[in-house]
C-alpha cells in the first residue's frame, strides 16, 4: 500500500505539519497586529459631524424639541374629544343604587376657553425656545470640536519641533563637555548648556502632556479611541475673520434668542392665567351606557330602559378661585425674571462679543509677529550654516562654532513653537468670533462642501 506522504518518526505527516506551521504563523502576525496601536486620522468636518452626532448635550437638546413639540399638539388637542370606556358591573338588593352598566363610553373636549388661546401661543414660544437651544448646543459642540482639533494639531507640530530641540540640546550638552574637556570653555557654558536640555525636556513634557489631554478630548467628543487618533492638518478649512460692520450688523446668538423665547413663553402663560376668572368656559359631553337586565332597576323605575345615552354641554363661570389668583401672580413674576434673564444675557453677551472682536484683531497682529520672528531665525539659521560650511570670509571677526549652529536650531524651533501658539491662540479666537456673530455655522458648510469637492475632483489611483 502506497503512501502519498512521508511519515517521520514522531509519526506526524509533512503536510500536517506545514499547516500546523502556518497557523502559529497567522496566530503570530494577528498578535502582532493586535499589540501594535491602529493609527486613525480624521478629518477636520469628519471630526465635527461625529461629535454632533454623538454629542450627549445635542441629543438632550433634541429631546427638549421633542417635548416641545409634544407639549404644543398637547394644547392644541384639547379640542379634539377623548373617548373612554367602562364597566360598571354589579347586583343590587332592594332600591339600585349606583349605574351598574354593562359598559359605557364618555367622550369630552373643550369648545370654548379664553386661556386656552394664550397656553397655545407659549406652547409656541417655547418649542422655538428648544429650537433655539438646539441650534446653540450644536454650535457650542462645533465649536469645541474645532478648538479642540486646531490644539491637537498644534501639539504635534509642537511635539515635533520640541523633539528637534532635545536632538539639538543633546549635541549642544556633548560639544560644551567636549570644549571643557578639551580646556577650550568654562564650566559655566556647560551648566547653561545643560539647563537649556532639561527646560526643553520639561517643555516637552508639558506638550506630551497637553497633547494627551487634547486627543483624549476629541476622542470623547467624536465617539473614537483615543489610542492612535490623529489630525490631518491639510483638512483644515481657511480661517477670514468676521469685520466691524459684519459684526455690528450681525443679531444675537441662539442662546440669547432662547432666552427671549423662553421669556415670551412664560408671559403668555401668564396672560393665560390672568384671564381664567369671569370668563366663562365650555366643554362638550357625551355617554352612552348599557345597564346591567339582571338588577331589579325594573322593579322601581316604570320606564326603565337598557341603552342610554346623554349629550350636551357643560358651561363654568369662574368667579372666586384663590388658588387661581395666586397662580396668575407667580406666573407674572416668573415672566417678569424670564424678561430680566433675556436682557441680562443679551448684555452680557454683547460685551464679550466685543473683548473677542478687539482680541482677536491683538492676537492676529501678535501671530504676525511671531511668524516674522521665526522666519528672520530661519533665515539667520541658514546664513550660520552658509558659514560655517564655507568659512566666515572674514578673519578679524568671530568664527561660527558647531556649539553656534545648534544654539541657532534651537532659538529656531522655540521661535516655530511660539509660532504655533500664538496662531493657534488666534484661530480660537477667530472661532468664538464666528460663533457669537452667527457665521460659524456657514463656515463649517462651506468648509464640507470644499473638502467634498476636493475628494471628487482627486485623481483616481
């Protein structure tokens, strides 16, 4: 009998083995793959549409539109009639007491209410008030999303060019020990060169640390692992700062808006309240029930008869109701504070609306500044280099040394790092702007139809 295989001491087949081979090899690499952090980039509008949709404080102002609008079709069904139905079974001995009834229906509504009409227009007031809030959560949300992914971007640009200033500080430390060693420089230069390390290695701390804070933020907001998540700085949308008469011209926030919806509510409540006495009020009513053939209503009612049906109206004139009077008197205060709340916001709001405007005018020129100051350290950077590359060209003045050059890397990459933050400073700044003049919302579209334009308009690989 002939064997298609080759059988080996230990018994086992070589094709048993090769597949045993390449299980431990795809168990390997799946370990591998697992132990090694996913890196997941995304997109500035990506960042922003998922954490509008997973924002807990958007979906709770959902749920305030929600119950306003329940609350306006509440007022307004008063109108419509109920139905309901029932049973009254039961016996009775001697003289009925009571309506025992197979089952009966009642149907009611109201047909006239002269408040009526004011708690439909505050139910009105107050479904554009949840409207409102809505639209301010989600700008809120926006808005830190965007901040918070400008500061994540900004932190690893920071913690790049702070990783170059610790390779810098290493060679500046080992040529100011080589120089001292040598008897070429003081202990003194060797002391500053490292106090310079250990500053750049605590800058760098408080950047890992910033960084890690920030990307933890935008993963809670956007519903994605923190481990991994990266920023595209090329997704981020062009920043135009709003001018004066934009500003000028531009109405309250939503916030504010709200404020004044809410208040408008409540004073129709109130003007509801005040005309519920000496005003009559009307309903319809209706029922119809099937007594019970086996009691002995018969036996005392000589025209007694199983269905019955009644239909009519029912009519109040409030005239005294304390209940009611204090009532109309604490919905008149509520409104009256609603008001106050409104006009304290609107304030408060115009006035911060005007520090974020004259800042961000001082923050831009400040960015300008540190953009100029990092490109004149570029450009001393590169003529340092020119020369000590090719000789100073001047023997009376003084030679650039190695220590020169990486002392020049350094003040270059600290002048890029305060680059980064003042520009970062300005876009939050020009962000805020944006929202409190109403614009945000216009600029976050603009920017998703660009960046969709620009993915169909990309070359198909």
């Amino acid at each position: 009998m002939k064997r298609d295989t080759m059988i080996y001491n230990n018994g086992r087949s070589l094709p048993r083995r090769m597949n045993l081979f390449r299980c431990l090899t795809i168990a390997a690499a799946v370990a591998l793959v697992a132990s090694t952090p996913a890196m997941a980039q995304i997109s500035f509008t990506t960042a922003v549409d998922l954490a509008l949709k997973n924002s807990p404080k958007v979906l709770s102002a959902q749920a305030e539109v929600e119950k306003a609008v329940a609350g306006l079709q509440e007022a307004k069904d008063v109108y419509i009639p109920t139905l309901s139905g029932g049973s009254g079974l039961g016996y009775s001995y001697g003289f009925p007491l009571g309506q025992p009834s197979v089952f009966n229906f009642t149907s009611q509504s109201l047909i006239l209410n002269f408040s009526q009409r004011n708690y439909i227009q505050a139910a009105r007031a107050a479904l554009n008030a949840a409207n409102l809030a809505l639209k301010d959560a989600r700008q809120a949300v926006a808005e830190d999303t965007a901040i918070t992914y400008l500061a994540l971007d900004r932190d690893q640009q920071k913690l790049a060019a702070l990783r170059d200033e610790t390779t810098y500080a290493g060679r500046l430390v080992s040529i100011a020990q080589d120089r001292l060693d040598a008897g070429q420089d003081t202990p003194i230069s060797l002391t500053t060169s490292r106090l310079t390390a250990a500053q750049i290695h605590l800058a760098r701390l408080n950047a890992e640390d910033d960084e890690e804070a920030n990307r933890l933020h935008l993963a809670m907001l956007t519903g994605l692992p923190k481990e991994g998540l990266q920023v595209v700085s090329s997704s981020i949308p062009k920043f135009s700062s709003p001018s004066m008469k934009e500003v000028e011209a531009a109405k309250t926030s939503p916030a504010v808006e709200s404020a004044y919806a809410i208040a408008q509510a409540k004073q129709k409540t109130a003007a509801g309240d005040a005309r519920y006495l000496w005003r009559p009020q009307i309903y319809f009513a209706a029922q119809y029930s099937l007594f019970a053939k086996f009691n002995n209503y018969d036996s005392f009612y000589r025209n007694f008869q199983y269905n019955n049906i009644g239909i009519g109206i029912d009519m109040r004139f409030p005239v005294f109701d304390a209940v009611h009077k204090a009532k109309a008197r604490e919905s008149a205060a509520d409104a009256a504070r609603a008001q106050h709340d409104a006009d304290s916001a609107r304030i408060q709001f115009l006035e911060g609306r005007q520090k974020v405007l004259r800042s961000t005018a001082m923050l831009a020129t400040r960015a300008e500044v540190a953009d100029l100051d990092q490109q004149l350290a570029k450009q001393q950077l590169d003529v340092m280099l020119v020369q000590l590359n090719s000789g100073n060209g001047n023997a009376s003045g003084p030679q650039m040394t190695p220590k020169d050059e990486q002392t020049a890397r350094i003040a270059e990459r600290e002048k890029f790092v305060t680059y980064l933050d003042a520009g970062f400073q300005t876009r939050q700044a020009q962000i805020n702007l944006m929202r409190q003049t109403g614009e945000l919302e216009d600029w976050l579209k603009s920017a998703a139809q660009s960046q969709a334009l620009d993915v169909s308009l990309a070359p198909s690989k």
